[in-house]
C-alpha cells in the first residue's frame, strides 16, 4: 500500500477519533431523559410493591377515628403511616393526601397508588391499591384493616 493512501486513513481514523465524544454527548443530551424516566417507573413499582407487602402486615388491625398506627388506624392514618415506612410523607387527611399526589388515570394504576373515594375533588375515603381491583384499607368504626373490592366506580388514583 502506498504511504499517502496509509496517511490519509490513519488522519481519518484521527477525525473520527475525535468526533466520537461528541456523539455521545449529543445522544445522551437526546435520549438521557428516557433512561431517567424508565428508572423513576421502576423506583415507583418496587416502592409500591413494599407498600402493598406493608399494608398486609396491618391486615385485622382496628379502625380507629384519628389513629395513624401502628395498631390502629383511620384510613389516611392507614396510608399515612405505611408511607412513612419508606421515608415518604403524608398529610393526615384524604383531601390533602390527594393534594399531594401525583394524580394518575385510573386505566394506569399500580399496586401502591392510592385509592380515593368520592369525586369533583372531593374525597371521603382513601386505601392503597393492591391490583385486580382490590385494595387495602381501613374502613369504618366497628371494622379493621382489610383487603376489599374497591367498592365504588366514583374514584381517583394517586402515586405517592
């Protein structure tokens, strides 16, 4: 091979060499938002599958008007406190609970999402969804903690 033809693909070799870093930016610069997407989905499953395993740890525990656990619980004291096990904060009111949500189309919902009874944003009841159109809550004096049908078409889904 003559040596004028080697030179000039080794100083092609040299420009690719050098245009590579900048590809990789411009690809991460483009499509690194998918990869921290996909990982917050990921965080949410695992965080909601704990949460589900939590609440059925509480399952027969007394309903209690104001009780946020951990034997006794009013049903936003119920999420409230199953939450708070994995260092996540909530309000101990349905309403605020449901302020401080992201709120999720129902056809979406994951095991860990909150479930909140009523409607036109006013919400009476709140449990955490167990999958298959059952969740745990804490329903009503006279009752425990159980896993139940959701019990009403009249809901709205919440991921904490």
């Amino acid at each position: 091979m003559p040596a004028h033809i080697h030179l000039q693909n080794v100083s092609a070799l040299r420009r690719s060499a050098l245009r590579l870093p900048a590809l990789l930016a411009l690809v991460l610069a483009l499509f690194g938002s998918l990869l921290i997407t996909t990982g917050g989905s990921a965080d949410a499953a695992t965080t909601g599958a704990r949460a589900v395993s939590e609440a059925s740890r509480h399952q027969g525990a007394p309903y209690l008007y104001g009780g946020a656990g951990p034997s006794r619980f009013d049903c936003s004291g119920f999420t409230k406190y199953v939450y708070s096990r994995f260092g996540r904060s909530l309000p101990h009111n349905t309403n605020a609970q449901y302020a401080a949500v992201r709120h999720i189309a129902k056809g979406a919902a994951q095991p860990g999402d909150l479930i909140f009874i009523g409607s036109g944003g006013n919400f009476w009841h709140v449990g955490i969804y167990a999958g298959n159109g059952k969740f745990w809550h804490s329903p009503k004096s006279g009752d425990v903690v159980k896993l139940a049908p959701i019990f009403s078409s009249s809901y709205a889904v919440g991921r904490v």
